[in-house]
C-alpha cells in the first residue's frame, strides 16, 4: 500500500467523503474543514508538490480547477464565488503531500479588495 495517504484515498483503500471522481481527479470532503464548503481535488496521478509540476501535468492540473467550478456550483457558491488553494509544501516533507485545490472559505465568499 502506498504511503501517501492522497494516492491510498484515490484507490479506494482509505476512506473519505467522495464528492467527485473522473478519470483524472478525485475530489473529497476535508475532515478538518475550514468552511462551511472545504474540498480537496487531487489529480489521480501522484504529483507530490506543485513544485515538482511539469508540463505533462498542465492538463491534470487544468482539470482539478474545472473540478472546482463543478463543485463550487454544485455546492451553491456560483454566485458568491469560493476560493482555490494549492499545497505548495517542498517535496519530502509532512510526508508527501500531492497537488491540491480547495474549495476553502466559500462561506465567507472571495477575498474583498480594498480600495
Ligand atoms: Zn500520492
């Protein structure tokens, strides 16, 4: 079994609250939410840092921000908006963290710009 704990979640082998899976990306409840609305997509192929991104991955990572638009409205924020986050831990540590975006802080809308 692997040690990610990401890529165990994606086969199935650990559980989590699945709210979306295609063929490239998995999407599943935070068990410490944030917010009201806190997700995480992972693209199924292990990519253990944002730092470790390549161009072969520019579509997988494309992909998990469609995923968020599809939750985001799924959950009722197209019209407040949501906020996207990444996982940009150096590589090796925490353990190996892959690429993620989040849906967090959707409650609270997007950031307010200050004039
Ligand atoms: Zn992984």
């Amino acid at each position: 079994m692997s040690d990610c704990l990401f890529c165990r979640i994606i086969a199935h082998q650990s559980p989590a609250d699945i709210t979306y899976e295609d063929d490239a990306v998995v999407a599943f409840k935070d068990i410490y939410p944030k917010a009201p609305v806190h997700q995480l997509i992972v693209p199924k192929r292990h990519i253990a840092s944002l730092l470790e991104a390549t161009e072969e991955d520019e579509a997988v990572l494309g992909r998990c921000v469609v995923a968020a638009r599809r939750l985001g409205e799924a959950a009722g924020y197209a019209e407040r908006g949501f906020r996207l986050g990444g996982q940009y831990r150096a590589p090796g540590r925490a353990g190996r963290v892959p690429t993620g975006i989040s849906t967090s802080r959707a409650g609270r809308g997007p950031p307010q710009r200050t004039p």
